[in-house]
C-alpha cells in the first residue's frame, strides 16, 4: 500500500504539471527520491524544479480488531528551485519561474483532500521544513498524511476448516538437512487428518 500511496502523489503531481495544466509550469523531474540531494549543490539543481516523494514513515497505529490496523503513514513531497540571480529568487521565484515556497503551496494545494483514487483517508497537510538554502538553491520538504486500514490475518470466519496437516521432518544426524522444506528426502514424514465418522 505504501508504494501504491507513493506513485499515486507522483502521479497526480505529473498530470498536474506543464504550461496549460494546473500548476502552469514544468516539472522536469517529477519522481520516487532516490538520493537526489546527495552530493554539490550544483549537481542537486541540475535538474530543478523538482518534486521527489518518499514514505516518511507510520506516525500513528490503531487495532481494529479481527487482524485489521489503521496507520496514519506520512510522506514527504521535496521541492527544489534553483535560480542563479540569488537565493531569494530561488526562494520567491521570478516571472513564470516557480520559486520554492510556491511550489510548496502548489504541492499542498494540489494534494489536500484528495484520495488519489486509492483506499485511503483524504490526505492531510503536515509540516514543511527547509532542506537545503545556499547561495542559488532552495529546497524544502511538504509533509503530508493520510490513513489505510491493512489486514494482517483473515478473520477466523473467513478460513477454511482444518483438512490436513503434513510435515516432513529433516533430522540432523542422518546428514540430509535441507533448508527447503518440504524436502524431497526427508528423513521422518507426519500427517495428520481429522477423524472421519
């Protein structure tokens, strides 16, 4: 589910993204983060304006009961701008040109509310934190949350009555231990079978 969240923001961040689409401006790089802000800060901006996604973890767990959990999972929604004037205009933006803080709200303003189309909660705003400020660049991180229910276990009224029981057993002193069972070989075998009437 949390690879599905993930493209799902990608998505929707990309159809949104040209001159005649809704946020009016470009997006060159629109993508799962993949350690695109390691390195020069020279080489980060290649490729900005960006918009990276990543899982940024469960914030809150919660039993349903009958195997079912409810997890609030955040994702992080980094932006990059770059604008070799100075870091004001990389910030503010110039003209067309998207700075960081619009893109922020443009991320936020697009995502908030919506449900992607997935079983999930409507996503929620978090908080934003600058990453990167030099001299050119200016990179900042939209946290965003929603809610999934996942099921751990089937619920006992959904499995199959008990049939059959088979083991095979490798035993260590007869030299043939296999990792993968059931094994071809094994050297003791246990089935068992409800009583039939």
């Amino acid at each position: 589910m949390i690879g599905t969240i993930e493209q799902g923001i990608i998505d929707k961040i990309k159809a949104a993204a040209g001159a005649t689409a809704p946020l009016g401006y470009a997006l060159p790089t629109v993508a799962s983060y993949g350690g695109e802000l390691e390195g020069p800060v020279t080489e980060i901006a290649r490729n900005f304006p960006a918009v990276l996604v990543m899982f940024a973890g469960i914030r809150r767990s919660e039993e349903l009961g009958g195997g079912a959990w409810k997890h609030t999972a955040a994702f992080a929604v980094i932006v990059g701008s770059q604008d070799r004037r100075n870091n004001t205009a990389a910030r503010r933006g110039v003209d067309t040109k998207p700075g960081s803080y619009q893109m922020v709200t443009d991320m936020l303003t697009l995502l908030t509310g919506t449900d992607l189309d997935l079983e999930i909660a409507d996503i929620r705003p978090g908080r934003v934190t600058a990453l990167i400020n030099s001299k050119t660049v200016s990179v900042y991180s939209a946290e965003i949350e929603t809610d999934f229910i996942l099921e751990y276990q089937a619920a006992a009224s959904d499995l199959d009555a008990f049939a059959i029981l088979n083991a095979d057993w490798d035993i260590p002193t007869l030299g043939n231990v296999s990792t993968v069972l059931p094994a071809d070989d094994a050297d003791a075998t246990d089935t068992i079978k409800p009583e039939t009437e």
